[in-house]
C-alpha cells in the first residue's frame, strides 16, 4: 500500500465523518437548547469532529511524507506547484486545523460534563491539547513566512485566540453560573468553523484551484460563525441577568437544568 491508498483512506473518512458532522452541527445550533435533540445532536457531532480531526492528521501526515505522490495533480500547478508549498499548505496548515479541531471539540464537551465547575475542565489532556495547538500555531506562522503565503500568517490567529482564551477561562476569568455554557458554545461553534473552514478551501482545491487560498473563501465560515457566538452569548448573558433581577433561586435554578 503505497502513502497516496493510506491517503485517500484518510481523505474519504475524513469527507464522511466530517460531512455528517456538519449537518449535524445544526441541530444543536438551531435546536432547542437543553432539549433532547439539542443533546443527542451535539453528542454526535463532539464525537463525528473528534473523529475528523483525526483522520485530518492523517492526511497531513501522509502528505508531509509524500506531497508529491499524495498531490500529483497539484505539482503542475502555478499556485502550488512545489513540494515545499503543498507540504505547507496540506501538510502544516491541515495538521494545525485538526489539533485545532480536536482541541475545541474536546474543550466543549469538557464544559458541558464540568458545568459550572470550570476548574474541573484543567485535565491534562485538556492542558495538553492547548499547549499542541499553541505549538501548531507557531508552526504554521512559520511555515506560512518561509513560503511567503499570508494566509497561513492569517489563520494561526485563530489557534491564538483558542488557546489564549480557554486558558484565560480556565484560570484567570472571573466566572458566574454561565461561564461553562458560553465556553461550551464558544468551542463547540468554533468546532464548526474549523471544519467548515476546511471543508471549503481544501475542497475548493478539487474543484476551483484558483480560489482555494482567497482569504473571502476562508472567512465565510469565520464571520458566519462568530455571529452565531456572539449572538448566543448576547442571548445567554441576557437570560441571566434577567434571571439574577427577577427570580434569583428558582429560575436559576432551572436556567442551570435545562442548558
């Protein structure tokens, strides 16, 4: 079996969980939180993105070992045509998305089964996932200067912001009876935009090389993304400071149940 069949075992895994995944990803979005479906939904999608993530490793690994023989079709190419630049962009890059995946996916699942005890969330295989994606972020700066590609400079912002606030909420944030529930949202819809990030550009690399790496392609997902998260903060901050004025123990109470 040669890198390019290990390759595209993990490319056609890595198209099912994730395709499935991101269906799934709006069922809890949309849903009714705290319902069932918003439960089981986002259940299946934590474990179909863990699963993403990891054959996304794969593929980075396969291609890191043998970019030309894993993108033959890509060494022609005047916008990727150097093993140096496919090794980057489907190797670094796509590694740095999957840690970056897997690290939110698994942070979000932690919020919700350590609510509201954000403490809890400080595993060492939480910790650990924060200090891989802070290394992938640094790599991919790296990577992104050697071949001269903003993008790559651009995206590890992102890994940035993930690890520099999951740390913050895990140590330093003052916390209320919410935190662990915009935390959860925060990670499980970043989640989303990961995939949906890389779903788009490495997709469109098949179908419209020319504008795989447009920065207007890459954002979509971003700005779509942060909408749903502040809009959802903005939701569950009013909830309960109208819960704290109104009806502190009960409601509370039940604010707390039903998320």
């Amino acid at each position: 079996m040669t890198s390019a069949d290990v390759f595209h075992f993990f490319v056609n895994c890595h198209i099912v969980t994730g395709a499935v995944g991101l269906v799934l990803f709006w069922v809890p979005v949309g849903g009714k939180k705290g319902g069932k479906a918003h439960k089981l939904g986002g259940q299946a999608f934590t474990w179909l993105m863990l699963a993403t993530g990891i054959f996304a490793v794969g593929i980075s690994v396969t291609t890191l070992s043998d970019p030309a023989g894993t993108h033959p079709h890509l060494m022609t190419h005047p916008q990727f045509g150097s093993e140096a630049s496919i090794a980057a962009i489907f190797g670094w890059m796509m590694i740095y998305l999957a840690i970056l995946t897997i690290n939110l996916a698994w942070y979000g699942w932690l919020c919700v089964r350590s609510k509201p005890n954000m403490r809890a969330c400080r595993t060492r295989l939480n910790l650990l996932l924060q200090a891989l994606l802070l290394a992938a972020s640094v790599n991919c700066v790296v990577r992104g200067v050697l071949i001269a590609q903003p993008l790559m400079i651009g995206m590890s912002t992102i890994g940035f912001a993930t690890v520099g606030t999951n740390m913050w909420s895990l140590y330093w944030r003052r916390t209320t009876p919410v935190t662990w529930l915009m935390e959860h949202v925060k990670a499980l819809v970043g989640t989303g935009i990961s995939v949906y990030t890389a779903f788009f550009a490495f997709g469109a690399v098949r179908l419209l090389p020319e504008a795989a790496l447009t920065p207007a392609l890459w954002s979509v997902p971003l700005v779509v993304g942060l909408s749903i998260i502040f809009y959802h903060w903005w939701d569950i901050q009013s909830k309960y400071r109208r819960i704290g004025r109104y009806a502190p123990r009960r409601e509370k109470s039940v604010m707390m149940g039903a998320e």
